[in-house]
C-alpha cells in the first residue's frame, strides 16, 4: 500500500473516530446544547425588546416634554401639571428635564414653596451631578430671593458647601450665594472672604465679580 493509500486510510479512520466521538458527546449532552442555543437566542430577543422599550419610552417622553412646553404659553396649570407627571415617570433624564422646568414655572407664579419642592425632587432623583447641583444652586437662589434670612438657612448652607469646591462647575455660584447667605445672617467675615475671593479670582465671570465688588462695598464692618 503506498504512502498516499496509507494517509487516506489514516483520515479515514481518524474521520470516522471523530463522528463517533460527537455522536456520543451529542447523545450525552445534546439536550444541554440545544437549551443552552435556546437560552441565547431567547436572551438576544430579550435585549432587543428591552432595548426597543426603552428607545420607544424616551420618544414618547420627548414628545410629552415638547406638548407640555409648548402649553405654556396658552395653558400653564396644564403644562405644570404634564410636567410634574412627566418628572415623576418618564426616563431618567427627560425626567429631570422636567422637574427643572416645572419648578421654574412654580417659581415664575410665585409659588416658592411648590418651586422649592420641585427642586428638591430633582436633587433626589437627578443621576446626573451636573443637572443635581443646578437644582441647589437655583433652589437657594429662589430661598434668598423669598426671604430676607431663610428659615432652612443651615440647611441651605450645607448644601451649597460642597459645590464650592474647585472642581464644580457651579461653585461660583455657589461662593456668591453662600457669600449672601453668610451676610443675612450676620457672618460678616465669612461673607467678605467668598467675595474677595470671586474678586480676586480671573476664571470667575466679569458681571459676577462685579455683583461681588458691590456687595462688598454694602457690608458692615466686622
């Protein structure tokens, strides 16, 4: 027989060895490999059909956010209460969205205590730092605009004390509210080294170090 035949035979046997071999592994485990294809393709619709919901719900909740803004301007105790609804289900970021306009509409009526409220939601449930602190910041704008000495004064402080840190994007805002709140409540020291330092530093906005300027000419002596 010649190296050739003797090569053919070898696959040959070698073939037939193989096809036994997965017949028996299939006979052994051929249940488990089948529910294991079905388990995938039953996870892969799944996702699919998650991800679907989940694309569908933002749609839905962008249009509601865009009926709810355009009833404003004809129907305001509508669009205010399309947008508490909208903050309290819709997906987390249009969610927030809304929470931020609807307490602005509450503001803008002159309902601090409702507007304050929204605010606070947004503070609870906001994800996202950026849109989290934007609520603070405006929050305790609202307080210091509604009264002279808010009644949560503390607390208000102690919210705005974390965002004057150097890395957050409101912490101006947050120096020259606190600086406010510190001179109403007769933390005259406190408040003249937030406004030197709004003053001083370049990175803050020209119109703010400007406010600033002019606070620090109307505080008592300490």
């Amino acid at each position: 027989m010649s190296n050739l035949s003797h090569e053919s035979l070898l696959r040959e046997i070698d073939e037939d060895l193989r096809r036994e071999r997965y017949g028996e592994l299939w006979r052994r485990f051929g249940i488990y490999i089948v529910a294991a294809i079905v388990a995938l393709l039953v996870g892969v619709a799944g996702y699919q059909f998650w991800q679907y919901r989940i694309r569908s719900a933002h749609q839905d909740a962008s249009a509601r956010l865009l009926s709810a803004t355009a009833l404003v301007e004809t129907d305001r105790a509508a669009a205010e209460r399309e947008l508490a609804a909208l903050a309290g289900d819709g997906p987390a970021g249009l969610a927030v969205l809304a929470g931020l306009r609807q307490a602005a509409l509450l503001a803008e009526s002159g309902d601090v205590l409702a507007a304050r409220a929204a605010y606070q939601q947004v503070q609870r449930t906001a994800g996202n730092p950026l849109y989290r602190d934007l609520a603070v910041v405006r929050e305790a704008m609202l307080a210091l605009q509604a009264e002279a000495v808010p009644l949560d004064a503390d607390a208000i402080a102690a919210k705005l004390e974390p965002l004057k840190a150097e890395a957050n994007p409101w912490r101006f805002s947050a120096q020259e509210l606190s600086a406010v709140l510190a001179s109403r409540t007769g933390q005259i020291a406190d408040a003249r080294a937030l406004l030197n330092g709004l003053v001083a530093n370049q990175q803050v906005p020209p119109d703010m170090r400007e406010r600033a300027q002019q606070l620090l000419t109307q505080l008592p002596e300490s």
